[in-house]
C-alpha cells in the first residue's frame, strides 16, 4: 500500500513500542522489510503522548502537524509486517482516500471531533505513565523492581493494554493466560476504540 | 547567629546525586539537597532535568513562567551557604505534572506536564517526539512538516 500512496505526498511512521527494542521489533520488520519510516519507541513514548492505550493505535497528521484523525483500534494491512496483518479490511480503503483527497476526503474529523476522540486521562491514569517508566527504567537492572512498577502502573491504569500487555509478554510470553483472562472480562468495555468508518455526511445534491 | 543557621541546614544537607526520568531522557544529577520527600537541584541544572529555566521573573519554559520568589526562602527556592536551590518537585505539583520515585535507587520519574498538552487535546495539534530508527539515527514527527502522515503503534507483542 504505502509504495502506490508515495507520489500523493504521503508517510507511513511504524512505531515499534517494545522495551526490548529492536530485539523485540527485529523478525518483524526484517521480515516486512519496510521502506516506511520504522522506529523503535522502547519507553512507550507515543502512546503516552497521543494518551493511546493499545496497539496497533492510530493518528492521521496532516501537512500542517494536525491530527485529523485518532485513536482507533484496528488497522489492517496498511501496515504487513511480515506474517501479521491487523484487524480488518475496511480501515485501508479509508487510509487510501485521505493520502488521494487530503483536506476534501470525506474520512477526515474536524478539530472537535478529533478533539472529542482523544483519550482522556485520570489523575491515576496519568501518574501511571511516570509509574511505567520506572519499570522501563529498572527492566534491564532489577527486574523484580521493574515488574513492581509495572504493577503498580497497571493498578493506576487498568484499562491501559499497553501496560499489561508489556508486562505479560515479559513475564509469560505472548498471549499468556492472564491475557485471555483479562480480554474475557470485558464486559461490555471495548479492546480497541471502535472503527468509525461512516464518511462524513456530505451534502450532496442528486 | 552562624550556629543558628548552622542548625537550620540540617533538615536540608547535601543529598545524594539522583537520577532523573523525564521525556524519554535518563538524567544523571549530582548535586542535590537530603530531603526525603522533593527533588532539589541547582538553577543551573533545572533546564535538563525538566526543559525549564530560572529567571529573574520565575521558572520559566518558553512562554509560561511561574513566579518564584528568589531574595527569600519559599517552597520552591531556597538559598544554602550563597547556592541557590529550586525545587523540582513542587514545581511539578504546582503545574499538577504526575511524578513518582523509587527512594531506594534515588530515581525521580516525571510524566507530562499539562500545560504544554494544551495544544493537543484542546487544538488537535500533533504532539512532536523524536525517536530512533533501526539504524539509531533519531527522526522527528516534525521532520515531516508538508506531508501527510499515518502514525502507527505496533508491538511484537
């Protein structure tokens, strides 16, 4: 996808947010080979800037640095990386419009709209972002330490899958049990940010 | 008098050099002062450990300035044996910037401070970071000011 879109003034960034860094993101984009900008976020940095809460996660930025777009969960193959393909289908068409049509795509929010999306923090949800560095910071000398931290940052933050998730597959591997257990649990709270893939209603006159 | 104000140092001798988290930095600190409960550094080392500046007006990052008070001792600035102190710490509750430590290693973590998240969540302004790509060399959101970009979080995981 991103090698069609190049000529419409358009950048793919991939964020690889992973403590181990590289070592962690390596198979991945060795295997996708990407000729986007990948990087390698190993403290959580955009999450906790853009207030995002799982991956893969989203922003649209425009020409001017605005987000026209944000924090939605699912994400398909606009980004292959090697074997993993994300969510479904309908997000790359959406993807596709607003690299031809800018401005004018029918798939691009207003600022309040945009403004309305993002994720709003609590006071314990945002002391959970210093709490998780001081995890990210003892990982790699006392991971005792790290992973105390790192509870105690889930406690302030429960529905960040970001922190559980990191913690877990450090702790257990991938998509261990107390995933499944806390996925299971939901209830009617959403994994990812749900889609919104309804084009803006335009006044068309037929 | 000198013993007197001899005695009033012993709440706040010199402390032990700390290690500070702030913006994805690790910020190595040496010259502190012993207190159990704040972080206090000299002026001089106040931009790198939160971007900040001491000025005759007050702590200062580009437009916003808090006020400190610096011919007295306040809660934020003290002077010790002619070295001025600033404290860290209440600045970050004064700007209600979330922090934590872990006293036992000396590691001050410090999360965003809200004011300059305004541009973001009240005007949808992209926030700028910097991070590595897999070569190690550091690319900026901003250096792609004039394109279109999709931002995008994965994990192995």
């Amino acid at each position: 996808m991103y090698d069609e879109l190049q000529d419409q003034n358009f950048e793919i960034i991939a964020v690889a947010q992973d403590t181990l860094g590289d070592a962690a993101a390596k198979e991945w984009y060795d295997a996708a080979d990407p000729s986007y900008t990948a990087l390698i976020d190993t403290t959580h940095r955009v999450s906790s800037l853009y207030n995002f809460v799982n991956v893969p996660s989203a922003a649209w930025i425009d020409e001017e640095g605005r987000v026209v777009r944000i924090n939605e969960g699912t994400y398909s193959q606009v980004l292959s990386l090697g074997q993993a393909t994300f969510g479904t289908d309908e997000y790359r068409p959406a993807v596709i419009d607003w690299a031809t049509n800018g401005a004018a795509s029918a798939y691009v929010w207003s600022q309040d709209q945009v403004v309305d999306k993002i994720r709003r923090r609590t006071s314990d949800e945002a002391l959970a972002e210093p709490t998780f560095k001081l995890g990210v910071y003892f990982y790699e000398r006392d991971e005792a330490r790290a992973r105390s931290y790192w509870e105690r940052a889930q406690a302030l933050s429960p529905d960040s899958w970001n922190f559980h998730r990191q913690d877990w597959n450090l702790t257990e591997g991938l998509g261990g049990p107390k995933y499944r257990e806390k996925r299971g649990g939901l209830g009617d709270k959403d994994y990812y940010a749900p889609l919104e893939l309804a084009p803006r209603a335009t006044t068309s006159a037929r | 008098m000198i013993v007197l104000a001899t005695c009033s140092l012993g709440a706040l001798a010199s402390g032990e050099p700390v290690t500070v988290l702030y913006n994805d930095q690790v910020i190595a600190v040496e010259r502190t002062l012993a207190d159990p409960n704040d972080l206090w550094v000299i002026p001089a080392d106040l931009p790198r450990v939160n971007g900040f500046e001491l000025k005759p007006e007050g702590a200062c990052l580009a437009e916003l300035c808090v006020p400190v008070l610096q011919d007295r001792d306040s809660e934020m600035f003290v002077t010790r044996a002619n070295q001025a102190w600033f404290n860290v710490t209440a600045l970050a509750r004064r700007l209600e910037q979330p922090y934590t430590a872990d006293h036992d290693h000396r590691v001050w973590s410090f999360g965003e401070i809200p004011v300059t998240r305004t541009q973001f969540l009240h005007s949808a302004m992209a926030p700028d970071f910097e991070l590595p790509n897999r070569k190690g060399q550091l690319v900026r959101l901003s250096d792609f000011r004039g394109k279109k970009v999709l931002l995008v979080t994965w994990a192995s995981w």
